[in-house]
C-alpha cells in the first residue's frame, strides 16, 4: 500500500507539472497583456517597457516558465502581478473558503443525491424513479448563476433571512462555527450543491438498478433475503463506484465555481481565478492551478485507496 | 449593587457601539485595490483607496456638484511656476502635517516617494506605483528638495496645466517602507500610513478594507464624520444591489439600470451627477483606405445617433455626448458643428464623402461585453448600430473581444492586424482637465509611443496647445483651451456619444453625500444617521 502511495505521488508531479505548462501556454495563447490591468490605458510605451521589464515579462516565454518553475520547486509560489503581494497568503485563503463551501455543498449534495438515486434505481419505472431522475436532471441542467439569484431575491432580498454574499458578516473574512458565519454559507452550498446532487443521483439511478439485476441479487431474493438485507449488499457493491464520482465531484468542487463564488462574493479559489484570468496574472493562475491539480491528483489518490480498502478486488 | 454596575456598563459600552458610524460600501472592483498608497483598479481605486487615506501636493476641489472639480491646495499651501524657468514649477509644502503612523510629512517624504515613482534604481522602486504615476505625470522630468519645506519639480516642456498632474502622485510615509523591512508587498499588510482623513485600520486581502477616522488629520474642517469605512470588493451588479436591499451595505456604486426602479420604489436614494466621463467610439483615422480619415464621415456619423433614444435606454443615467466636454462647461467654446440626431445632414455629409445608398459606408467597431467605466457596452452598442442603419444607412459590424484585450488595441498601430480591420473602438475616458486632453490628441502620442490611437492630427490643435502650455494668464489659458476643444468637436476625433451621470443607490441613513463633477468623491464628508 505504501509503495502504491509513493508511485502514485511521483506519477502526480509530471501531471502537475504539465498541466502548469498548458496553463501557461493557454494564458500567453489567448489575447490580453497582464500590463493592461496594471498601468493605466493610457500609459505610454517608455513605461510599458520597464515596467515589462520590472516583472520579468520581457523575457522570452520558456525563461518565463523557467524562472516561476526554478521558484516553485523552492517552494516559492511567486507575487501576483495585479496586487504585488505574495500570492501563497491569498491562495491559502481562497483554498480554505472554498473548502468550506466544498464541504458544505457535499454535504449537501452527496447524501441527496444518494438518497434519490438509490431509491430511483430501487423502484426504476416507477412515479418515484421519474421525480428523482427529474430531480436529477433540473440539478445538473439549471443554470447555477440563475439558481443563486433567484435564491438571493428570495431569501435574502424579499424575506431577509440570510444574507447575500460574503463569507462572514464583518467583512473580515475569518471563519468561525456559529449561526452568523453559517448563515452566509447556506445559499451558495445549496446552489453549489445541485450539480453533485444531479450526478450522484443519475450514477447510483444507473449502479442501484444494475446491482439489483444481477444473478447473487437473484440468488438471495430466492433464498429468502429481505429488502432491508438485499439493500446491505446493494450498498457494499455500489460504494467503489459511488465513492469514485463524488471524490471526483468534490475534486470539481475544490476547483471553486467562479460563477457561484461571483454570484455570492465569496472569496474562495473560483474568484481568484475568475480575477487573475481578468487580470492576466500569470503568476496568479500558474501557481492556482498547480496547487488545485495536485489536490485533484491527492483527491483521486485518496478516493483509490478508499475503494481498495472497500473492495478487496481493486487492490490486485 | 455589582449587577447594577455591570448593567450600568454594557448599556454604556452598547450606547458607544450604537454611536459608532459604519459605512459599507459595495465597489465594482473584483479586488480590493492595492494599500500601498498608489491604488491599482484605475480611478475606482483612486477613488476609495487613494485620496481618503493618501494625498497629493495638490488634490481636488470636491465640494462642489455645480462645476467642473478644480484643484486645491493638498499637501502643498502653495505653488508656482518658475519666473526664471517656466519648466520648473515651485511646491511649498504644509506645516505640522503628520503621517498616520505620527511621523512628520516634509521635503524628504516628498523626495523618497517621487524615487518610489520615478526611479527605478531607488531602493523603494514599485513598478506599478511608479508605472501608474509616470503614465499620469508624464511631463514630470526631475525633482529636488530646496529646503524641509519647499520643493522643485520640473517638467519636460512648459506646461500652465502641470498642477493638474500633480493630484496623481499620493504619498506614504517612509516609516512605512522601513517598518516593513523596505518591501513594497508587506507595507500592503501592514496597513500603510498617508495623511488623510481616513487611515487603513485593516485589511483583508481579497475581502475587505476598513478605514479608520484620523483625528491627527491636518485639515481640521476636513475631517471625517464617519468613524469607520468598510469597503468591500463586488464587482457583480445584481449581487451589489441584493447587498443593499439585504441591508448588507449602505451604498452600492454603479447599480444595474434595470433595478433602479425597484431600489427606489423600495426606498433607497439613487445619486446621480454629471462627471467627466466620456463613453465614444475612437475613430482608426490613421489605417490604410480607412472611411473614417475623411473628417465629414467622421462629422455625419456624430449627426447620425440617437443619443436622446441611447438615454432612455440607460433609464437616464447618462446625458448626451456633443463634445469631450460637456455643453455646459465654460471650456465647452464656440464650435461650428452643434451635434445632433440630423439625419438629413448626416447622409447629406456621407454623399459629400462618397457614401450613398448604392454604395454605404461599412465598417467594424471593435467593442468589449464589459469593462471598467463601459456602462453597458453591448445593449448600448447595438442600440448605435441600429441607430447609424435606421438614420444614415450605415452598416456596422462588431469585433467583440475581452476588456484586457480591447484596452490593449488602444495602443495598436492603425494598421495593426490585432485590430482585425476595426475602424472604431469602444473605450469609455475621463475628460477632465486640459493635461488628459494632451495625452490623448497630441501627435507626439500617437500609438504605440502614446494613447492618440486615432493618429488624429490637427494643426490648429497643436498650435492652441503650445500657446496654452506657455500661457500663464488665465484668460488665455481659458481662450486657448476653448480653441482646443472646439478643433475636438468640428475636426472630431471621436464618435461622442454620451456622458456617464455615475448612479449610486444608497440607504437613507447616508447623509451629506455630494456627488461632485469628478471621477472621485470626498468621503469625509459624508455622514449616517
């Protein structure tokens, strides 16, 4: 298990790394100079030229990506060209936020969406079956930004009963476990949580209704299994399965919905990203990417794991 | 007994907190702007993390909404221009100002923070401080310290308007500087101390900013009335309007047109006031075969808009366009050409210029979905380009690209294939003082060198520019800049199309709030109840 660990984490650096190198082409691909968000339009060529020359950014591209790597394998994450700060302190920051909110909406989604799904694929063809893949369907099809607005003029606007952006009411920023920072989580988990609910709820639909189809599933209804026994198999035989699509929804999740973290102003690493693609800062995205992919990767690892430990099979 | 005390106390400590005034305010910044004292995010950022808490030697007048802001004295009492050698212009500096962290604001701070900007050698160097300043004030050439309170700053040329450049540089203590151990990065997280009425008390990365009253403020009818500022980064608008009506915020700049009515209707103050902002279309005179080098295609399609129907559309939150000023502004002059929806003379002047029904004229603007100060830049722009067939059978087609990207074009060569044959561009500007008028139309800037992206040159321009440069009189610096913008509006530039009115909507219990004819506001004033 160990060594399947250490393999497993050298595989994830050549992936991390190349998914740093495709950002950073994809940036200097697109059109856009990051000098447009710092200097004023109006800058003239003269300042242009030292402030490029200030960042670096005269430099040819693969010295660029030579120097932000040399840095990073020293563990230095670089500043942000917008801000000028270090940006490690402001990833460390958005990373927690949306960990919350990622945790929060799986919490959320992830029992919902097994809940739906199990019994849909239990009692497939029936009116039951219908509502909870309609369920299903409108989570995954509606438009998260639309499902927060319309949230927010419900139950923050017309009602006033949670509040309707920010991550604590201060303005602060901290975290802490009590109602008032709760409260301002509630309506971007429950917006963020519909996706993974919809996904969830379709894979265990599909695994719940093929498990049931199987001949062992069968062979115990003839020896005379009950429901309640029949679905302890069920579960057994669907948890790999559903542990790989919600280690991967919350690997999706942990990349920070840039559209529900605007929505709601909350500063996790969508809006971090969503900015520094703006902004063109470079530096900003190489080092935000690389930071979620290798979480991605660690996620994956660990959802591998689980299910070994689950499925004697998977370990061969 | 103990009880009673204790009671006796909370009431007291809950009758301070009630006391205590607290205003938040929703920015459209996606990021709180930089705390260094030279704010990033453009004037927004000038606006709210640059003059409140860090000042020029000369600042805005801002305490007027009938007139155009002026300047006043700021850190300087005093200043003028060198009898000796007009180049050089002569600050005499304030007594007794201190910084918000008690140490004193004199000649050397002046001097440490104009290395800050102006020289990249200088310990203290901050690239985009001094990049932002130096597009600013760029006729600034040297400066020295004459004695601890009396400086001299030189300019390239003569300029009569250089004071106007003067309200860009903002100063930081240097005990800022050294208590962060000289890095720019963390003075940010300190927070850093100016000489204004308001100092950072702290800040969120990211989140939030909150600025503190300072009673140790020099300008003791300037003081603020708020205890504490809270700003706060939102640069979503209906997100910024339910903040407000969630009663999350007090005071929402830029509210979406569309929900004015319900904010009204639901109580909160909508401000409006005229601004020098201009949002046009940039004309790519200088392109090869362009249809708009001939100045009467370029007159007819400023005859040829609708910018009363534009108006109606933005729910009345902008005035019409005739010029780069305002037709009410004593600068505005006598121009020959007064623009308005004329059908009859906009096609009368594209016949003129070879443009007619069998052959109309037909051309792609190059425009952004959204940007800093572009209002709404894709109902607006189609709403032109059904204005422009319906009234002068023009045809327009749109480049859309990202905001980065169209600031960037502003600096393209005409020919540039960027451009991907673009013959306007949609870039909203302040106009708000003859030193902005120089950076955009002289020809010394054209681009890429300067922000002139139409190559527009106009000789009796340049030459009232040169008289008003060397001009010290104020009735020629009056008459001359009147002859400046009347070559502006009969030899236009630009396609004018209308002036942003700069809406805010606020809760009632905001008082005293004066929109002035700035892009920036003076915050000490306001107040809550």
């Amino acid at each position: 298990m160990i060594s399947t660990i250490f393999r497993r984490a050298l595989y994830s650096l050549p992936i991390a790394l190349a998914v740093s190198l495709f950002c950073f082409l994809l940036v200097h691909i697109a059109p856009g100079d990051p000098i447009n968000a710092i200097l004023p339009p109006d800058a003239p060529a003269d300042v242009i030229a030292q402030v490029k020359e200030s960042y670096g950014l005269d430099k040819p591209l693969p010295v660029q990506f030579g120097i932000w790597l040399f840095h990073i394998l020293q563990g230095d994450l670089g500043r942000s060209l917008a801000t000028g700060r270090d940006i490690w302190p402001d990833l460390h920051s958005a990373l927690a936020n949306t960990l919350v909110l990622a945790l929060a909406s799986a919490a959320i989604g992830f029992p919902l969406g097994t809940l739906f799904g199990s019994v849909a694929g239990a009692f497939r063809g029936t009116w039951i079956d219908r509502l909870a893949v309609g369920i299903a369907v409108a989570g995954v099809s509606v438009p998260h930004y639309w499902l927060g607005m319309v949230m927010v003029v419900i139950f923050s606007v017309i009602l006033n009963w949670l509040p309707s952006m920010g991550a604590s009411p201060d303005g602060s920023g901290a975290w802490a476990l009590d109602w008032e920072h709760l409260s301002h989580l509630v309506l971007p988990a429950i917006t963020l949580s519909v996706i993974p609910m919809g996904i969830v709820t379709r894979t265990l639909r599909g695994i719940v209704g093929d498990i049931l189809n199987q001949d062992f599933i069968t062979t115990l209804r003839g020896k005379g299994l009950k429901r309640g026994g029949l679905m302890l198999h069920v579960v057994k035989n669907a948890a790999p399965q559903a542990l790989a699509v919600m280690g991967l929804q919350l690997g999706y999740l942990m990349g920070g919905s840039i559209l529900v973290e605007t929505v709601f102003a909350w500063p996790g690493t969508g809006l971090l990203l969503n900015n520094a693609i703006f902004q063109r800062d470079i530096p900003v995205l190489q080092s935000t990417i690389l930071v979620l992919s290798m979480f991605f990767v660690g996620l994956n690892l660990a959802v591998d794991l689980a299910q070994a430990l689950l499925d004697p099979r998977m370990r061969r | 007994m103990r009880k009673l005390l204790l009671a006796a106390t909370l009431s007291l400590v809950a009758v301070t907190a009630q006391a205590e005034k607290v205003l938040r305010i929703a920015m459209t910044a996606a990021d709180v702007p930089t705390t260094t004292g030279l704010p990033n995010n453009g004037f927004e950022g000038m606006r709210f993390l640059g003059y409140p808490i860090f000042e020029g030697l000369v600042l805005w007048d801002l305490s007027s909404a009938d007139k155009l802001a002026g300047l006043r004295p700021g850190l300087a009492e005093s200043w003028e221009q060198d009898k000796a050698d007009p180049k050089t212009w002569i600050f005499h500096l304030r007594h007794g100002v201190k910084f918000h962290d008690g140490t004193d604001f004199n000649a050397d701070a002046v001097m440490f923070n104009m290395e800050r900007f102006f020289n990249k050698d200088s310990p203290q160097f901050e690239p985009a401080a001094g990049g932002i300043t130096r597009a600013r004030a760029p006729l600034l050439a040297s400066y020295k310290k004459i004695d601890d309170f009396t400086v001299a700053i030189s300019t390239t040329r003569p300029a009569s308007y250089f004071p106007f450049m003067m309200v860009y540089p903002l100063f930081t203590s240097p005990a800022s500087f050294e208590a962060a151990g000289k890095d720019w990065a963390k003075v940010a997280l300190l927070p850093a101390a100016g000489t204004g009425p308001f100092k950072i008390s702290k800040f969120v990365p990211r989140v939030s900013v909150e600025l503190e009253k300072f009673d140790g403020y020099w300008n003791k009818s300037g003081m603020a009335h708020l205890d504490k500022v809270v700003l706060l980064p939102m640069p979503e608008a209906n997100t910024r309007m339910a903040a407000l009506r969630s009663g999350q915020v007090d005071w929402i700049e830029v509210p979406p047109p569309d929900g004015l009515e319900s904010l009204k209707s639901a109580g909160f103050k909508i401000t409006t006031g005229s601004y020098p902002h201009v949002w046009p279309w940039f004309f790519n005179i200088g392109a090869t075969n362009s249809p708009v080098a001939d100045v009467r295609v370029r007159q007819a399609l400023n005859y040829c808009i609708d910018r009363e129907g534009l108006v109606s559309l933005l729910a009345g939150t902008a005035e019409p366009s005739v010029g780069w000023l305002k037709a009410s502004d004593p600068n505005f002059g006598h121009p020959a050409n007064h623009y308005k929806l004329d059908p009859a003379k906009g096609k009368a002047l594209l016949a003129e210029a070879g443009f007619t029904a069998a052959k109309p004229l037909t051309f792609k603007a190059m425009i952004s979905p959204s940007g800093s100060g572009q209002m709404l830049p894709m109902p607006m722009n189609e709403f032109l380009q059904q204005s422009l067939k319906e009234n002068c059978n023009v045809d327009v087609s749109f480049e859309v690209v990202e905001w980065n990207t169209l600031l960037g074009a502003a600096r393209y060569v005409p020919d540039s294939p960027n451009l991907k044959g673009s013959m306007v561009i949609n870039v909203s500007s302040p106009s708000s003082d003859v030193s902005v008028m120089s950076r955009y139309f002289t020809s010394a800037n054209f681009s890429p060198a300067g922000f002139n992206f139409e190559h527009w040159k106009d000789d009796e321009f340049e030459s009232a520019l040169a008289k008003l440069e060397s001009a010290t009189d104020p009735t020629e610096i009056s008459a001359m800049t009147q002859k400046l913008h009347e070559r502006l509006v009969d030899n236009p530039p630009w396609l004018y199309i209308v002036h942003d009115l700069n809406p805010r909507a606020m809760s009632t219990k905001v008082t005293n709030f004066v929109s002035p004819q700035s892009w920036f506001i003076d915050l000490a004033r306001v107040d809550m109840k």
